[in-house]
C-alpha cells in the first residue's frame, strides 16, 4: 500500500473501559488507546493473546462497541458516537465473520434466509435478495441447490463460507474476521484461508484479520499488529515485524510458536516467557510487559513507552524502552 | 532401546457406541505402543478417534464396546473389574484435558484436590498427603506453593490450572501420562511453558506420554514417535523424522502442506485439502480418505475404484505403517507432494 492513500479506516487512542463486575471490581480498561489505518484493499492482522483486546477492538470498529473514548473515522467521517440509525447505511460498508460458524446462525434459519437477512434489513426485495443469495453462495463455494438449508446440514468450513456469504451480502469495503478459522479442522483451514484472499482480490475488500495464530496471520496480511493487555506493542510491514521482530513480547510470541519441523524445532532457540499475561483490570505500572519481559530496567515499570519509529523509513512501529532485534 | 518391551501395548483395539442411528465403530482396529521414557504424538481431526482412543486405554469409554488388548507393563486392561481399574488409574496411568477448569472441583481448594488422590492411592495421613500436594505443586512450577495450595480453582489462571492438572495427575507417581490436547486452551506463550513442564517431568521420571493432539507443531516438538488418525483408523505410523520429512500417506502429505508456515517465504496459496473429515455415522465402504484424497483422484479408475471399494490394510516396513493403496513410495515422491 502507498502510503499517500487515504486510509479507509483510521482508528486514533480508541479505548474501551467496561465497568466492574456488580459496581463493585475495579473497571477494566480492554482497549487502552490503540491507533491505527487500514487502507483500502489492505490487511491488517490483529494478533496477541487471549485478553488483550483484540476482538474489543474489532468490535468497536464496526461498532458493536462504542468506545469510551478516541475516535474511530471510517471513509473520513467520525463514526464513533453515532446512533444506531446513522450506523444503519453503514452496515453495509463494515461486515463482520465470526470465530465459531455454528454458533454465529441462527439454526432455525435456512440458508437463504442467513444470507439474504442483511439485504432485506437493507431494503432489497424478497426476490431480489434471494437471486443475491444464489449468487453468494457460487462465489464463497457453496451449492446454490442446497440454499433450503439448515445451518446443522452443513460442515464447520462449509458454515464458514454461509458466514462468510451473510458479511459479504450488502457489499461491504472492510470486513473484521475475528478469528475465522481457528475453530475449524486444520485440514479444513487451508480453504476458508484461500477462500478469503480470493474474495479479497476480487472484490477489493479490506480486513481487519484478528487471529491468536500467528502462522495464518503472517499468510494473509499486508501488515500486522501486536496487542498486549489493550494496547499496540508493534505494528507495521509483515515482513519486517516477522523477519526482525523487535519488541520482546513479539520476539517470545514467534519463538513460541510450534513449528511443524522437528529438525527446526530441535535446533531454535526459544524464549520461554515467564507467567501468565496480567489482568486487564490490575495492569502493571510503567510498560505493562514489564513483569514478564528479560530486557525490563528501572524505567520500564514506572513509564509506559509510546509506540515509535526506531529507524529513519522503518516500515514499523514500537512501544517499548529497550527495542532490539537482537537478542 | 528397541529391544526393551513397551509399557503401553494397544493391539486392534476397536471401540463402538450404539447410537439411535445404529452402531458408530469411533476406533478400528487400531495398534501402537508406547515405551517408558518416550512420547507418541496421536495427530487427528474432529472425529478421527484420537480422543476415543485415549479414553478407552484409561477406561473411560462408557456406554461403548471396547474389543482388543490393552496391556500395560504387561496387565490385560480390557475386561478388567471397575474397581481394580480404578487402582491403576491415577497409580500407573493418569491423564490431563484440554479444559482443566472443568476436571477440577470447584468447592475444593487444589491442595485438597491433589492430597485426596494420594490419599486414596497410599493410603497416606492426611498431614503427609498435604505435604505431598504442596510438593508436587512447587515442582509443576507454581510460586509459593503452600499458599496456593490453600486456593480454589477459579483463583487460578488457565496456564496455572493446567499445572494444578499435572500436579495431580503426577502426584501418585504413574509411569503413564496420557495427555489429550493438554495446551490447546492455552496461549502459545503459555503453551510453550506447559510443553517444557511436561518434557522436564518426562525426563525426570522416565514418564511414557501420549501426546494427542491436532498441532503438527506440537507434535514436532515432543514426540519422537506418531500415530496419524483418519476416521477411527491409523492411516499412518512413523518414527518423527520420518513422517515429516517423507509421509507416506496422501492424508499427512495434505495436511502437512495445507499448514500456513512461519518459517515459509512463499505466499503463494495453500494447498487446501478439498471437503471435510468423514461423518463416522456413514462410513465409506474403502479408505476413508479416498473422497478427498488427489492421489486416488488422479488414479487409473481401477485403482480408484479400488480406493472407494477397499479398506486398504497396514502395510509395515522399515519401522513404518501404512494403510494407503496408492502410498507415496519414494521419498522424492513424497516431497514433491501429491499431484
């Protein structure tokens, strides 16, 4: 992507504090002022574990969350406070396909109802959306013959692509897929993967891929994201963040990771992190990395790094005091 | 090393659940074993039996028909009284899940958890079994473990109660680990750690371990042996090397190059194994695999009529299984992948 197109969607110290359970805990604050663009046609991975804000922050962006604080600009306009009428139109634009294909329709749904539900929302006619419906599920793979249909009829991947059918209906420019094949077999992934970077090809989507499974991320997007407790550590160019990954966090995350080698695996070197992730709602002080982190020093635990350049024309970002790629 | 007799010895084992829908043989005819000190990865897919198999080597498998042997340092398991399997179980063999919330108790602190195990196992004090639990769970690696004892499970995080999972399973000192998915809840950093714990507690007792799981990489990384699973039966065995480097079967050869890699420059599109894993209620007359399978699409229609119509049988050779008509013989072949 040239970085003089305007961004299709810019997202600025988006935040997102939920209150304590019953008044009583302390809020917790899952999103804690990240930033970030999606160009059109671009795709963004979203990856970090579980609890560290990444589906809150898809879920913000085709506001099913308002933020409690930033901004969210989709196409140049401020779409962070509006109401649920002035987000109607643009339901279109912003579609979402979730983890768990199952458990996303409505089982007492046909097919065609799942599909076409969007177009009739949007004020399409019977007729006409049902002939739309027959045409989606040619392009996500699916046979147009089985459109009476019921959701149990189907496989997990087949699933998928209805899933997938229903988020495309209205035309969407950015869809945010929220872990989208990491419920499915593994031998069924490889299809709904490919299945995505054709639509986005041919129709010209953007995405926003939020995923914990950094190998099919690294496959599919232009650029990636790392989040830890709510907030960006690292984002920029793919290949610069997995090829000379320079926040720790992100250095452990990919050294972690199994690699389906064990030639490879017997001679890596890994990071073994200490501890678990913290909770959001009892963050640490200073970088919140810092309890788990080998490079942390004095300044680590009192003053949070901002997310920055560490070169002139790097392609990428970091939040961290002490950045490196080397070990 | 090769010569020493396994502790654990599956020999066409086959497990059946009655259903409404008639009979569902979710295991068939399966062999392996496992010796001390080594860990076998079972790899499979939603309904491939790897989970059924691990429950029936525990006993586990009620309400379902289980024929075939299970041995274990020597002891027939199958047909075994309830009551001498529960001796063994927890003792000899233990096994972890993939979601330790919903193995532990959740009215009783883990310290009482794991004390009661080996109270029941040694019949020890309650004040020395105590003693064990806190031992046990400093060495899984949980900081301050006599406080911690004292907790509930839900005070504890995922990585932590998969710890507590282990405590417990190796608190009697079984020489069989059974683990069925143990990291998949888990985050990879997480994960990672979980991996080293179970590896340096293998070491340390010369524990056998079934690793069953989905992860090639998690396979990659533990077992020095794997058993790959295809609707209920093995489609192939091999030493690790082996099966990575030159599969034999069509089935390992998809899923290996179906898998987006971290270590792969090229972007090109995966190579996506076409349809989905077979429904065990409608089992195909032949190889499972042959509806999916290109090597039997790409076939003369004899041989592919033979795919649909035949149960190929395990071949050996080499220290090698497979059960494939059109195996990928060569180990050009098999690098070259299918066409």
């Amino acid at each position: 992507m040239t970085p003089t197109a305007a961004p299709l969607l810019s997202v600025r110290d988006a935040t997102m504090t939920f209150p304590g359970r019953r008044g009583r805990a302390a809020p917790v604050r899952a999103v804690d002022g990240v930033s970030f663009d999606i160009a059109p046609g671009e795709t963004l991975g979203l990856v970090g574990e579980s609890g560290c804000g990444k589906s809150t922050t898809g879920r913000m962006i085709v506001r099913l969350l308002e933020p409690t604080a930033g901004s969210i600009t989709y196409d140049g306009r401020d779409i962070s406070r509006l109401g649920r009428r002035a987000l109607k139109p643009l339901r279109r634009e912003l579609q979402m396909v979730f983890q768990d294909p199952h458990s996303s329709l409505n089982p007492r749904q046909t097919v065609a109802r799942i599909i076409a539900d969007p177009l009739l929302v949007q004020g399409s006619s019977q007729a006409e959306a049902r002939r739309r419906a027959v045409e989606l599920m040619e392009l996500v793979g699916l046979i147009p013959e089985h459109i009476d249909r019921y959701p149990h009829e189907f496989s997990g991947g087949q699933a998928q692509r209805i899933g997938i059918a229903r988020a495309l209906a209205t035309g969407p420019r950015l869809v945010v897929a929220d872990e989208p094949v990491s419920a499915l077999d593994v031998s069924v992934q490889a299809q709904i993967v490919n299945l995505m970077e054709r639509l986005r090809r041919e129709l010209g989507l953007a995405y926003l891929f939020i995923a914990h499974d950094l190998s099919v991320v690294k496959r599919v997007c232009d650029r990636v994201a790392v989040m830890y407790l709510g907030r960006i550590v690292e984002i920029g160019a793919k290949e610069r963040v997995y090829a000379a990954p320079a926040h720790p966090y992100t250095r452990a995350l990919l050294s972690a990771v199994p690699l389906p080698d064990p030639a490879a695996e017997r001679a890596r070197e890994r990071i073994t992190l200490a501890g678990d992730p913290p909770s959001p709602a009892a963050p640490p002080p200073g970088c919140t990395f810092h309890p788990r982190c080998p490079r942390a020093q004095a300044v680590c635990r009192t003053e949070a790094p901002l997310l920055r350049i560490t070169a002139p024309g790097e392609a990428r970002e970091v939040a961290c005091h002490f950045p490196g790629t080397a070990a | 090393m090769a010569d020493e007799a396994p502790l654990l010895s599956v020999r066409d084992l086959t497990v059946t659940f009655r259903t409404g829908r008639g009979p569902v043989r979710a295991v068939d005819s399966l062999d392996f074993s496992v010796r001390r000190g080594q860990t076998l990865g079972i790899v499979g897919e939603s309904g491939s039996g790897k989970s059924v198999t691990s429950m029936a080597v525990m006993g586990l498998h009620t309400g379902a028909e289980v024929t075939g042997s299970i041995t274990l340092a020597g002891q027939e398991l199958t047909g075994l009284a309830e009551g001498e399997l529960n001796r063994l179980r927890g003792r000899r063999m233990a096994m972890i899940f993939q979601d330790p919330l919903s193995s532990l108790h959740p009215y009783y602190t883990v310290g009482e958890q794991i004390a009661e195990h080996h109270r029941v196992h040694f019949g020890s004090r309650r004040a020395a079994a105590r003693r064990r639990a806190v031992e046990m769970l400093g060495e899984v690696g949980i900081p301050e473990p006599a406080r911690r004892a004292g907790e509930y499970p839900h005070q504890f995080s995922g990585g932590m109660r998969q710890r507590v999972m282990i405590a417990m399973a190796l608190a009697c000192e079984p020489d069989l680990l059974i683990a069925d998915e143990p990291t998949t809840a888990l985050d990879v950093t997480v994960q990672a750690q979980i991996l080293e714990l179970i590896a340096r507690l293998q070491q340390d007792r010369g524990l056998a371990v079934v690793m069953i799981t989905h992860d090639l990489g998690v396979i990659a990384r533990v077992a020095q042996e794997v058993l790959v699973m295809y609707g209920g039966r093995a489609a192939e065995q091999a030493p690790v090397d082996a099966l990575f480097a030159t599969p034999a079967h069509p089935y390992t050869r998809g899923l290996l190059d179906s898998l987006p890699r971290l270590d792969d420059a090229d972007d090109a599109p995966l190579r996506a194994i076409p349809g989905s894993p077979p429904s065990l209620l409608t089992p195909a007359p032949g190889c499972a695999f042959a509806p999916r399978c290109p090597r039997a699409a790409a076939a003369a229609p004899a041989e592919r009529e033979r795919c649909a119509r035949e149960r190929p049988g395990p071949t050996t050779a080499g220290g090698r299984l497979v059960a494939c008509h059109l195996p990928l013989h060569t180990p050009a072949e098999a690098r070259k992948g299918t066409p």
